[in-house]
C-alpha cells in the first residue's frame, strides 16, 4: 500500500472518529470516503491523494481572490513578526484602528438616493452570527436608552439565514434546523419573502410567455411589501428593527429579491421608526457586483453586518457598523449603565485585521467589484443559453457570482422533487467527480465562485456544472 493510501486511510479514522463537521448527517458522513483538503493554489483546492477541485463555493462564500495570495500571506507574516493577538478590552491595536478608518470610508462611499446618516463606528466580532448578535443588543439598546422602551421586537423575511447562535436563530428560524431549540428563542415577527417561487406554485398562475418570469417576481414584491405594511401597521410601535439579507437570501435557498424591493422596505422601516439592520455576512464585499448589496439600490441601512470576505477568506473575522446616533445610546456615565456589555476574546484581532487590510486593497487595486460583476454576467449567459429549456430547472436566481439553480420535478405546473430523491446533491456529486466542489441547498444547486476568479476558471467550472446537470438523472 502507497504511503499516501496509508496516511489517508489514518486521517479518514480519526476523522469518522472524532470530528463532528457542521451541516453534515454523521452516519451517513462515516460510511463514505471523505475529501480531506491538504492544500490549495490560487482558485484550486487539492486534496491529500493529490486530486485537484475548482472552489466553486468559495471555501463557503468567504474566499475572494484566491488562495494562497502572496499579498495577504506577507501582511499575516508581517502582523506575526509584531503580535499575533491583544485584547481590546482596555486597549487599541493597531490594524484594528486602521480597518475601522478603512470600512467606514468605503461603506459610506456611495450616496443614497434618501440621505441618511454614515455608518461611523464599528464593533468587531470573530463570525457573521455573533456580528447579527450584536447588531440586535445594538438596536434593542438604542430604543431602550432612548426611553422607548416598547420596541423590543424584531421583523425578519421569512427564510431568512443569519447564523446558528440564539439570536440568529430567532430571525431565522427554520424548523428543518431548529425545531429542538425552539424554546432557546425569542420571538419575532416574520414577513413574507418576495419569493417568486412561492407565485409560481400558487393556483391559477399563468404559466405563460413572454411575461410569466416578470410577472411573478412583480406580484412576489407586492405580496412581500404587503405583508411589511400589515406587520408594522399591527406592531410599528414595537418594532426595534428589521433585519434581512438585502436582494439576496443565501442560505434560504438563493431567493432573489426583485429591483426595488430594498428601497421600499427601507422607506418603510423610516416611516415606522423601525431601524434597518442589513446582513451582509453573505452579499457583502463585491460578491453581488458592488461593494455591498446595498449599493445596487443606494441604501444605507441603520446597522450593516460584514464577515466572511472581510479577510479574504483568511481568518474570523466580523464587524457590525451602526451610525453616530446609535452609538451615543450607549454613552453616559458609567453609574448609568448604559455601556454595551458585549465582547469576545478575540475580538478585533490583529492578524485578521491585517488580513482584511490587506484584501480590501487587493479588492481596489485588482478591480474585484468589477470582474465580480463581469463573472455574474458570463454565469448568466453560460446558464440561459444552456439550461433555459431543461425540463426540470425551474428557475435560475443570481446576483453578481451568487447563484442558485433550481430542479424541480415540473415547471408548469411548478412542482419540487420529493425531498428523499436528493436530486440537488446529486448533481453536487457529480460535479464533485469531475473536479468541482460546490453544495446544494435542498434542491437549488449554488454557485458562488470567488469574486477575483479568472474567467478561464470560472468556464471551466460552468462546463463541468452544466454537463453534471444534463449528465444527472433528473426525472
């Protein structure tokens, strides 16, 4: 036997032995060989037998220009050779100051349509749940402070994701994941999504061209903004904010929200006095094709959450900004109590800082909000031309690199596969084989490439793609 069959046969035991991976059914996880990543180079990550995969998942949605990038490997470097890591409880580092100067400048780069105030200070977490944890203690904390005490309660999109930790779960709960905590939460509110699956599978629909696909995200958006206007009508004065994933829900199922819809619900949320707190944990950082998603439409929430690509994919690292106003909630003298008793050990660590130094201006020298716009374009395309008449894709959802294909059993009438039929993962597997690593969520095969992807990767890894969704079975 190979040394290499050998070591892998080892790290294979000690893994169905001790590691419980997230998101993963354990039983069956221990009945198959796992992929056990050794190494990578620049979009390709390569396994401990040598195989080689296209990340066509981004390492999670994290990675932005590729592993392995000599600019931020030397900025780590540099960091280790001062200091790997300091509180920040009753001192200040270094990079943490400069990256707080640096995302307030670019967060506040584009002007809103609607004036509204800049997103001024920022609080640094390790991870995007605990960055949504802070921006809910943020909002309750400022209306309590504030003495309007009555708003304590939270509006979420139905399908929302924004982590696994309590709160999170609060805003996103889904039953599939969280029925067994159901007790842990606190309550929320909960507004339609402007899914325009749910349009397309309702009786009566017509299911005909030119229009059918417009149509359906019109009348998704209206449902959704009435389903807004009916829950703060009933609870606007309870309402401490709003939180969503702008334009789109990720790990819901890749739901696109329609043009507008955003501007909509942040003029709403005004009129209520309800704040907004965008999740950008997911959509941030050039991967929608503008800096932030909020971009498209020219809105600057009360409350913005960045992690994943904050450090290029490097290191946990998070942080949630809010406006001067917010913040000044939590000033007074120390006997008022009225200080944000809120921390982490690693919060605002130095080698992350310096990471995310480091990405974000790769991200200006390299154009990466650019090409992750010309990359959407090229998914776009490479998709429509190849899968706008597969009898079982329901529907292709994208903004910038993040995209969601969907199989269905039926387009007209709209109807899922049985769930047991495992038909998104499937074609994940397939993909798998040839060389691609990409996940699906359900039956919705998600693409969401690195945004500093080269375009000669990013064909090669729609080749494979389209091949394993032609390739696969379906029906």
């Amino acid at each position: 036997m190979s040394t290499i069959a050998t070591d892998f046969e080892r790290l294979m035991a000690l893994d169905h032995a001790h590691v419980w991976h997230p998101f993963a059914p354990m039983r069956q996880w221990r009945e198959c060989e796992p992929i056990i990543i050794e190494r990578a180079e620049g979009f390709t990550l390569i396994d401990v037998k040598g195989k080689e995969y296209i990340d066509g998942y981004s390492s999670l949605w994290c990675n932005v220009h590729g592993h392995r990038r000599p600019e931020i490997d030397d900025a780590i470097r540099d960091q280790l050779d001062r200091i790997a890591h300091a509180t920040m409880l009753g001192s200040a580092t270094v990079p943490a100051i400069e990256l707080a100067a640096m995302l307030v400048a670019i967060v506040n780069e584009v002007t809103p349509a609607q004036t509204s105030p800049k997103l001024n200070k920022v609080f640094y977490t390790d991870a995007g749940a605990t960055a949504t944890e802070v921006a809910f203690k943020m909002a309750a904390g400022h209306h309590f402070h504030r003495a309007d005490r009555a708003r304590d309660t939270f509006l979420a999109v139905r399908g929302g994701y924004h982590g696994d930790t309590v709160g999170a779960m609060s805003v996103g709960f889904l039953h599939s994941m969280h029925e067994p905590f159901e007790k842990l939460v606190f309550s929320t509110q909960n507004i339609a999504a402007p899914d325009a699956r749910s349009v397309a599978a309702s009786p009566g629909f017509e299911h005909e061209w030119p229009n059918w696909d417009a149509d359906r995200r019109t009348r998704a958006s209206e449902q959704a903004l009435g389903s807004l206007e009916s829950a703060l009508r009933t609870h606007g004065n309870r309402i401490a904010a709003l939180v969503m994933e702008p334009l789109m829900q990720g790990a819901g199922g890749m739901i696109e929200h329609p043009d507008g819809f955003l501007a909509q619900v942040a003029s709403r949320c005004r009129e209520h006095g309800a704040l907004l707190i965008a999740d950008e944990v997911a959509t941030g950082l050039g991967r929608t094709g503008a800096m932030l998603a909020c971009d498209h439409e020219r809105i600057r929430p009360d409350i913005l959450c960045l992690a994943k690509g904050l450090t290029g994919g490097y290191l946990p690292l998070a942080a949630t900004l809010c406006t001067d106003q917010i913040s000044e909630s939590f000033e007074g003298e120390p006997h008022e109590n009225r200080t944000l008793y809120h921390g982490h050990t690693y919060t605002g660590n130095p080698l992350g800082a310096a990471a995310a130094i480091a990405s974000l201006t790769l991200m200006q020298q390299d154009k990466t909000v650019a090409n992750a716009a010309k990359l959407g374009s090229i998914i776009r395309d490479r998709l429509r031309e190849s899968l706008a008449d597969h009898p079982h894709v329901g529907d292709v959802r994208r903004r910038g690199v993040m995209t969601g294909i969907e199989l269905v059993a039926s387009r007209y009438p709209w109807q899922s596969f049985a769930p047991a039929k495992r038909i998104g993962a499937s074609v994940c597997d397939e993909a798998r084989t040839h060389g691609v690593m990409i996940r699906p969520l359900g039956d919705v095969v998600v693409l969401n490439p690195a945004p500093g992807m080269d375009e000669d990767t990013l064909h090669r890894m729609l080749d494979v793609v389209i091949d394993a969704i032609r390739g696969t079975r379906l029906g």
